[in-house]
C-alpha cells in the first residue's frame, strides 16, 4: 500500500484499508457503475466507474465516492482522505494502472477522482511485456483509503462556505486595498489580552475629550469579539487620520507595529507590557560610560547567523574599537538589557543593502527560533532573577516576497492553553506547530519566512492571554455599536427599496400664482410651498391619481397629471400628460422618455363646475391642443404672478385667450412675451396663432398691461 499511497510523515494516519471490485463481463457495463459499500474512518464509501469515459469519450473515468444513502450523512460531515485508485488485470496483477490524491470529502464535494484516469484503448493494448489491462473481458479495480486525522479543522479545505468564526471561534479582518500588514499587527495586539481589557476600560465615551484612535479601536476589538464575520478596520484607520491613498500603499508591518506601539504609549491608563530597558556602555581605559534606554522592540540580525539564541549573543557581544586600540587606548562598548518586558517584539532584519547588486535585498537565510527560551543570559548581572526569565512564543507574522512587494500573515496563540491559529485577512484557520515553526524558518530559495516573533514571559502569560468576556466590555461600546448597526442596516434596506419608489415633487395652480419667479414653480424643494408624495413604481397611473388628489384635496375626476422634464435650456416644464390609467406609473414615466427617480409632476386642476370630468388634451377639428401657462407682470407694483394654466388649440390666436383669462375689455392694450429660460424673453404678437408663435406644451407666456406714464 506504501508504494501505491506514500505515506506523508507530516500526517497522522487515522485509520486505512482497501477494497476490490471484480468486475466481469466488462463490456457489459452500464454508462455508470457504482461498487458495493466499505468502511473506512468510519465513514462509509464506494467506488464511481464510468466504464466508457464520464462527459467525454477517450479516457476511462473512475472516483471515490462516500456511501452515505439520502438523509444518513452527519451534519457538518468531512473527512481528509489520501486515496489510490488501481486498475488491474484479473490473472496478471502486474499488469495495472494506478492514480493517488489527496482530498477532504464533505457534502459539497461529495465524490472526486479521475476524469482522465487512462486511455481507452489502453484496455485492450499490452502494456510493455505485461498484458492489457482487461483479461478475458474482466478486471478489478481496488481502492486504497487512508484516512488523514485533520488537527487543524482545515487540511486540503478549499474554503468554499468555510467560516471562520463557525471553524475555529475567531473572524478575520477584511482587507480595504493594501492593508494586510495593518490586519496583522491588529490582531497581534488584540490576542494580547491585557492590553484588550485595558483598552476597553479606557473612558471614551465621552465625546467631547475623546481620543478618536483609541476609541476606534476599541470598537474594533468589539466587532472582532463579537461578530460573526471579518470586522472592517475602516473606523480605525480614519482614527490614524488615514485617507484613501494610505489604504493603496503597501507598508511595513514592522514600521506599523513602533507606531501603534508608540500610541500606546503616551496613554498612562494601559498596562506597560511592551517596555524594556537597556543599558549601552562604553568603557575607555577602564573609565565606563553609560546610559540606560526604553525599547519597546529589538531589532535582530538575521543574516548569517542560524538562530534566535544566537542572534542575542551577538547583540550583546562586546566590540572592540581596533582603530583606537592601535593609538594605545583601550576602547570597548557593547549593551546588557537590564529588563526584557512581559511581551517582547523581535523584529528580524530581513531587508539589507547588496553592495554588488546596488538595491535593498531580502534576506531569505535559515534563521530558527524556538517555542520557548531563556533570555537571563541577556541580562545584566545585576537583574533579578527571582522570578524566570523563560519565553513563550506566542505570535509568528510571517512575510512572503521581495523587499517592495509581498503578502503578510500571522501565527498567533490566542489564549494560554490555545493552539496557534492563522490570520490571513479574512481567514482564520488552524494550524500545526510545524507551519507555525520550521515551515518559516526560511533558507536558500525561500521567499516566505518569519519576520516578527512575538514571546509572553512564561510566569505570567496566564495573566497576559486571560481571557476576555463580555464582561470585560463597558455597555456603552456595544450598544453605540448594536445602534449604529441597526440604523446602517435600516439605511441599506431603505437605499435597497428606493428602486421600487418614484419620488415626486407636485405643483399645482396654487403654487403657481404664489411663484413670482421664474419657470413655474421654484426649484427649491424645501420652500415651504413644495408638496412631494413617494409612490411605489408598480402603482397604477389612476391610483397615483388617487393619491395626488388626496394630498392636494381635490376631486380626483377633475385631475390630470403632468410629467415634467429638464429641457436642453435649463428650464423644467410640463411635457406629457398620464392619460393612460391602468398602466403602471414606471411605463408611464418610460412613456414620457422619463428615466429619474425623482419627477415633478403638475397636477392641472379642471375650473368645470362640480361633477363635469376634466378636459383632456385631445386633437379637435384637426387642431392639437396644449397646455399654456399665463403670467402677469404688474407695471405699478413691478411684480410678477402665475395667473392661470389652460388648454388651448395651437391654431387659435393669442389675444382672445389673454383677456378673457385676465378679465380685460376687448380693447385692453397688451404686450406678450415667451419666457423662454433665464435672461431671456421673445415678443409674441398677440395676434397671431400659438402655432405661428411656436408655442407647445408647458411654454410661459407673460403678458404685461400697456398704462400710459400718468398711470
């Protein structure tokens, strides 16, 4: 079984065993065929033949399949299976053809196998010195099944309907351009425990004093907390005083991590986990100078040096100054770390200048670094050493590419009797130690490798990686967050109904005579003198109707409706009545060429007595009526009013409609003009027809009394 499924030494084996098929009378077969059931993992399977090739007709196609009938298959079912697949020739076992994978079964992907497993006319065909594969029109097919122990709830997934908070307690955080480095750093000070409670006690909801970048982070530890899917870090960022572009530009997760590090630090009421002190020395002739440093990180060689021990030694290794020795003076300098904090950040120097290729290089060198280490070594003489001074890891952030480009993700231990889980964005899976460990130990031709470790102290990484509850979390973060959410969502879903809505600004002849401005109504909607109805589009041109005359209080029979639309001048003007009523009010609007979400509707009003239908604007005598609108311009008290809106036929004259509308004797004087858009009038002669004057639906005439000057 081991030379037909090699066995992986990185995997756990569960269970294995083989099952074979005889199959006689081969030509006989059906199109497809189905083997008996077997066991193995505990799971029932079987073997998928296509004796004649499965959607395509060269190749013989064969599968695994599971056994589970309708309805038995256990919820959330899986199972990592490393399988073989043998096609053999019954009295000549020699003379076989076989295929392996690996593959994680469930119920979306409930058989795989090979499409393409042999040749059909390799059945027939003698395979070398051997015989073909079928014998006396018979052969069998056995499949070899190791079932694979999956530690990490994620071996061979392809993610499609994984979940990270469902798989493994934990979200991600969503990715908004170029921020993966922001996302790893994010989650390393999140696990961080202390530092999480300690932010969430921080007194920030008063919005006055309130410090913006600590307050968003605080939500976004929540969200993290509590939600079901990734957190976006949008909020957070614009806390940083980040635009748009700093989204787009990739940065270093190192330079990121001394920032927010940084931050923390000018806020006294957060626990002082991150700081250590060192002391640099140097010692003239036996005369030592000295100074003693805050670091809130360690920057370390990484470059031909093999491992994290090593690379300490050599950071505290004292140097010799030669140039000065050989003037005859003795010159020695060097460091001791007087403390390491209770969470230590080693930063690996993987970038560093290539004097032959002139350019910053990555350095990929194997460099190991363990699971735990004793860091007193490092220590002054003079620190105490009562309490150990033994390290746990407990973050890997791991970078894969060059020095300008690449990826980044995390290992990180989330509680202290937790395994490592990874931080990928928005994915969350769990992982063995060894691609925690060695996997990113780097090495000749590896671009993917450690470039930031984390360590806890030992004696209290209970205290630094307790967990944290609801508990922990002040009611005002959650219910700012649960109200904000509640409004977003209501928000969506009003946005989302909006298509389905036609708004609509109504104007009337009220309106109309209070306008002493230009176009009919004003274009401001919050005037006061404004009506607007919201309709769904599905509504009926006559219910629209309904509705109209019940907003404005009129008799719905004496109403028709206008559609305006924007004309090429910048004017707005009634353009098409609704004459159609049992078609719905979005093919009106398409009718009238109207595509907006917003119409101006002008609601003409019959002046018939009580009970008399509304004039509709219809073709007469072989004459086109239109709608006209009629203001007066008042010479002594130099203002302008909407008088009146009718139906006339184009082929009437001007004049007899004016007076008779204005109420003038037949002789009055007048002057007409068109108001055509805005800074710009035609005289019309009142004497001519509306067709002559080129008249149509919804144009303005104002009309003006002539008064001699001793008037």
């Amino acid at each position: 079984m081991a030379k037909l499924l090699p066995v992986d030494p990185t995997l756990e084996t569960a269970h294995e065993s083989h099952f074979n098929w005889c199959l006689p009378n081969w030509t006989e077969l059906k199109k497809t065929e189905l083997s008996p059931k077997f066991e193995c993992g505990g799971s029932k399977w079987r073997i998928l033949l296509y004796p004649r090739g499965n959607n395509q007709d060269q190749y013989l196609s064969i599968y695994l399949k599971h056994g589970f009938d309708d309805g038995e298959m256990p919820e959330h079912w899986h199972s990592c299976v490393q399988f073989a697949l043998v096609l053999w020739n019954t009295n000549s076992p020699a003379a076989y053809i076989s295929q392996n994978v690996n593959f994680r079964f469930s119920s979306d992907d409930p058989d795989w196998g090979f499409t393409k497993f042999c040749e059909l006319r390799k059945l027939l065909g003698h395979l070398g010195d051997k015989p073909s594969l079928l014998g006396n029109d018979e052969a069998n097919i056995t499949a070899y099944v190791r079932v694979i122990r999956d530690h990490t709830g994620s071996l061979w997934h392809t993610f499609y309907n994984y979940g990270s908070k469902k798989a493994t307690g934990f979200v991600g955080l969503k990715n908004l351009g170029s921020t993966g480095y922001l996302n790893v750093i994010l989650q390393c000070f999140y696990f961080t425990n202390s530092l999480r409670k300690a932010i969430y006690q921080l007194p920030l909801n008063d919005t006055s004093n309130r410090n913006t970048f600590l307050w968003a982070l605080q939500r976004l530890f929540y969200s993290l907390q509590t939600d079901d899917k990734p957190a976006s870090p949008l909020e957070f960022t614009k806390g940083l005083g980040w635009g748009p572009q700093q989204l787009l530009m990739q940065q270093d997760v190192q330079e990121i991590a001394r920032l927010l590090l940084d931050r923390f630090m000018k806020e006294p009421k957060l626990p002082d986990i991150f700081r250590g002190k060192k002391n640099t020395y140097t010692t003239i002739d036996g005369i030592q100078q000295s100074r003693i440093e805050d670091f809130l990180d360690i920057g370390i060689n990484v470059q031909n040096i093999r491992s994290l021990e090593e690379s300490l030694a050599e950071y505290i290794r004292e140097t010799v100054d030669e140039e000065q020795a050989g003037n005859g003076t003795k010159t020695t300098s060097g460091v001791l770390f007087e403390t390491f904090p209770d969470v230590l950040h080693l930063h690996l120097k993987r970038c560093a200048y290539d004097m032959a290729q002139r350019q910053f290089m990555k350095v990929n060198d194997f460099f190991a670094y363990p699971e735990e280490f004793d860091a007193s070594p490092y220590l002054s003489p003079d620190t105490d050493r009562s309490e150990s001074w033994v390290y746990r890891l407990t973050g890997v952030v791991v970078h894969s590419g060059g020095v300008y480009s690449g990826s980044y993700w995390v290992f990180l231990r989330p509680g202290a009797n937790l395994p490592f889980y990874k931080f990928d964005d928005d994915r969350v899976t769990g992982v063995m130690l060894t691609n925690v460990m060695e996997d990113n130990f780097g090495g000749e031709g590896k671009a993917t490798n450690a470039y930031m470790l984390i360590y806890v102290r030992k004696s209290r990484v209970n205290d630094i990686l307790a967990d944290v509850t609801a508990a922990d979390v002040p009611a005002y973060v959650g219910n700012g967050l649960v109200e904000e959410r509640e409004m977003a969502a209501r928000l969506k879903k009003e946005k989302e109904e909006e298509r389905f809505y036609l708004h609509t600004v109504l104007a009337s002849a009220s309106q109309f005579r209070l306008h002493s401005g230009f176009d009919i109504t004003s274009p401001n909607v919050d005037n006061g003198n404004t009506t607007t109805l919201r309709v769904r589009k599905e509504t009926s041109v006559n219910d629209f109707t309904k509705a109209v005359a019940q907003k404005l209080v009129v008799d719905p029979g004496r109403c028709t409706l206008w559609i305006c639309i924007n004309r090429q001048n910048g004017t707005r003007r009634p353009h098409e009545p609704l004459l159609r009523a049992n078609i719905t009010i979005a093919q009106a609007c398409l009718d009238a060429n109207f595509t907006g979400s917003n119409a101006h509707i002008w609601v003409e009003v019959s002046r018939a007595a009580a009970g008399v239908p509304a004039p509709l604007p219809h073709v007469t005598n072989g004459g086109e009526t239109i709608l006209i609108f009629i203001k007066n311009f008042d010479v002594i008290n130099q203002t302008l009013r909407g008088v009146t809106s009718l139906y006339v036929l184009k082929d009437s004259t001007i004049r007899p409609h004016i007076v008779t509308v204005m109420g003038w004797p037949e002789d009055t004087r007048f002057s007409v003009h068109e108001e055509v858009k805005p800074a710009m009038i035609l005289n019309v002669d009142p004497n001519s027809t509306f067709a002559r004057a080129e008249l149509g639906n919804g144009d303005i005439l104002c009309v003006q009394k002539l008064v001699k000057r001793s008037e």
